[in-house]
C-alpha cells in the first residue's frame, strides 16, 4: 500500500515527532518515520491512529490513482474570469470531494497574482451554505464568473465580482459552483 502520510504530515506543518506525541497511544517519532518511508509496513490499525492524529480519515493517508492533482478550469485576469488555453493543475497533498482550480494572474480584490485558489465543488442545492464566500460559476462559451456569493432567489444567484466598483451580476441556475476553499501563495 501506498500511503501519503508525509505528504499530509507535512501540508498540516507537523514534525514526526508531533504527529508521534498525538497518537494513542504515544509512540516515537522513528517509528512514525518507518512507517512514511515504508521501511516499517503500515497496518490499517497504524493507518487509523496517524489518521487521528493527523486530524484527518484513514482514506485519506491512502494514494489513490486520479486524485493527485486538482485541475484548473478558469484563470483570473484583469478582463474577469476565462478557461485556459491548455489544461493546466495544481499538485495537491490532499484533496477534499471534487475540486478545481483557479490561477490568479493579475492583483484583483485580496488576491495577488501568482495565487491558486483550491475550490470545492456543489451543487446547486449547496448553494445557501456559500453566502458571502468566494464562489466560481461557470457560464456559457467557456466563460466563468468569480466572485463573492451574496444571495440566492429561487434559481437565481447574485454575485458581486472582486473589481472595484463591479456591479452586482445575476445568473439564473448555474449547474454547479465550487466556493474557494484554499488559497495557496507563494512567499
């Protein structure tokens, strides 16, 4: 079995002997060692307690084929929100449900160019639960629409973009959203 274990580890910033000093019981941090490298085999009982420790489930710790990457569906420039030319992705330690990217291109609301904003997808029954959150909607032609969540009507979802003095835009029943998660910036 392959595992993630430090990929995780390491994305949550904890040292071996962290996640070692968290299990229950406590063990050490060679042993937590071993068990990343694959020197020591790791059982579905060792898979549970780093699990725990690392606050997050067994499943997860397991690499699984098709879900190292997130892909990117849209970039963010000055004109808005549009489909990349070329498929693009980002390398991720752990993924969460179904998500997608965007890459951020120019400076634009609390985002800098450079940024990758890790989005989760819902479904448009899910959409009440992302009020006031970032919120990706696709529209037609290739063309998307990001910004901030600011009310849903029946069918109809409001959204203000992140450009000073954007006006509210309205778009009557996207078939899904994905509602910035994760914003990874470079130092």
């Amino acid at each position: 079995m392959i595992t993630r274990i430090r990929e995780v580890r390491r994305a949550k910033g904890m040292t071996l002997d962290d996640v070692a000093k968290r299990c229950e019981p406590p063990t050490t941090a060679q042993t937590i060692g071993r068990l990343e490298t694959g020197t020591r085999t790791v059982s579905i009982g060792w898979l549970n307690r780093i699990a725990l420790a690392l606050g997050v489930t067994a499943s997860d710790l397991v690499d699984m084929p098709g879900k190292e990457h997130i892909p990117v569906v849209a970039y963010l420039g000055p004109e808005g929100a549009y489909a990349p030319a070329r498929p693009s992705h980002f390398v991720a330690p752990l993924i969460e449900g179904e998500m997608t990217g965007l890459r951020i291109l120019a400076s634009i609301g609390d985002y800098r160019a450079g940024d990758e904003i890790w989005c989760t997808r819902i479904a448009p029954k899910d959409y009440a639960h992302a009020l006031n959150r970032d919120v990706l909607f696709p529209r037609p032609g290739g063309r998307f629409l990001f910004g901030r969540l600011i009310g849903r009507e029946g069918d109809r979802v409001q959204i203000l973009p992140l450009n000073p003095n954007a006006r509210q835009q309205i778009l009557s029943d996207p078939p899904w959203a994905a509602v910035a998660t994760r914003l990874v910036r470079s130092l």
